[in-house]
C-alpha cells in the first residue's frame, strides 16, 4: 500500500462521536488508503466520551490502522487535538474533525502541496454550518484579523497538513489558550513563527449525525467571551515570544 508513500498520521478528536465516528473512519480510510494509495494512520484523541465511542474504535482498530488515546474525564477540544499532536511521530501530520464534515477525496489535494509548504490548509467553500456559527466565527474573525498578521481565507478550518518541524516548534508554547477554538490559534502561532502555508479550497459537508459538541447555542456567549480573552493572552504571549528573540 503506497509505494514510497511514507505514513501520515491523521488525528482527529473525538467526544461521544459513537453514532458516525466508525462510518466517517471507514469512509476516509477507503478513499485515502485504499483507493488513493496514500498510507494513513489514525491518531484518536478520544475526550470524555459517555456513549459507545470508545468501544466502537476498539473494535475499528483491529481492521484498519489506529492508535487510540482515551481520557475518562474531559479536557476539552484543544487539549485533545494536542495530545493527539504530541501522539504522532509522522514526518507528515494531518488533522480532521470526527464529525464527517472533511471530504475525504480532497485530501490528496492536500498532499499534492506538501512540497512548497510547512502547513497545506483547506478552506471550506462554501461552509455548511448553522448561520449563528458562521456569523460568530464572523464577528470573531473581525477582531482576529485586528490582531493578528494572518493572511489566511479560513483559519479555523480542521483540515489541514502540517510538516513536522514545524508542528514541533508550534507545540513549543502555553498551547490552548483558545480552549475551543484551537485551529484559530494555530494558524496565529504559525503566523509569527512565519511558517509557509498553502490553501485550498475544500468541499465542506453537512454533519453526519448528531449535533456539534462545542458550539451549541447555550454555550455560544460563554465560548466567544472566553475567545475574546484568550485572543489578548495569545497576542500578549506572542509579543513577548518576539521581543525575547
């Protein structure tokens, strides 16, 4: 399988996903592996789950390649994408999110750019989420972009290739700050490390099954101010980052 493909480690957090998680694996590893020839492995940080999530990625990785970090007690979306960073030992390191919204058959246009980038990142076009997610990322992204020097379409896009040096020097730093918001923080680290990123537009589907974890809509005041905090105390640490250089 691949040829002189080397693996991809592909990680993906994961909470009480046990209604779709096996369906959306199945999908991507069959169009990414078998049909496209691109060796992969799963990296699954699985936070917290309640339902049936962690039996169900037992089972799957008897079949397919899959490495599984499980935490009884949940530590939130970043903190799991982290884990599941630090989990990897890839030259190549590729993000998705469980819910099936990645299209896998364009993950091979993520590959096809790994030659003239640190980070390939796709940018949904058009995205399908609720109109009150897009119109916080909205609003949110007005401040961000007064923030920070990002010249990217879609930063919190969950789709995305990184090169290994670079995810080491990212993971170098208090990581997090942004609790839910994670890839928005991402791509500002990589900003001021001024890592090479590419984009590319990505289909972006509409969920599987079951409903977002993070943005529902009694959780939507807290998150954006917890947001607009953390966006000052990733500005403040990155400016002090720079001035100790």
């Amino acid at each position: 399988m691949g040829g002189t493909h080397s693996v991809i480690d592909v990680v993906l957090p994961a909470h009480n996903e046990g209604a779709s998680i096996e369906a959306t694996l199945r999908e991507f590893y069959d169009a990414v592996a078998i049909q496209a020839q691109i060796p992969i492995r799963f990296v699954v940080c699985e936070d917290g789950s309640t339902d049936d999530t962690v039996p169900v990625l037992r089972s799957l990785a008897e079949e397919i390649p899959l490495k599984l970090i499980s935490d009884p007690v949940r530590k939130g979306y970043s903190k799991a994408v982290v884990d599941g960073m630090q989990a990897t030992d890839a030259e190549w390191v590729a993000f998705i999110d469980a819910d099936g919204q990645c299209d896998p058959s364009d993950f091979a246009k993520l590959t096809a750019l790994r030659e003239s980038a640190d980070i390939v990142m796709g940018w949904r076009n058009p995205r399908s989420d609720s109109w009150v997610r897009k119109l916080m990322s909205g609003a949110f992204g007005t401040v961000y972009q007064m923030l920070f020097d990002v010249r990217v379409k879609d930063p919190s896009c969950p789709y995305l290739l990184i090169r290994r040096p670079a995810l080491l020097e990212l993971l170098d730093g208090n990581v997090g700050i942004l609790k839910q918001g994670f890839w928005w923080e991402f791509v500002a680290r990589a900003a001021a490390l001024q890592l090479r990123i590419v984009e590319t537009p990505v289909r972006h589907r509409v969920r599987t099954s079951g409903v977002t974890q993070v943005y529902r809509a009694s959780k939507v005041p807290r998150i954006a101010a917890e947001h607009l905090l953390g966006l000052f105390i990733l500005k403040r640490e990155l400016n002090t980052r720079s001035k100790a250089k």
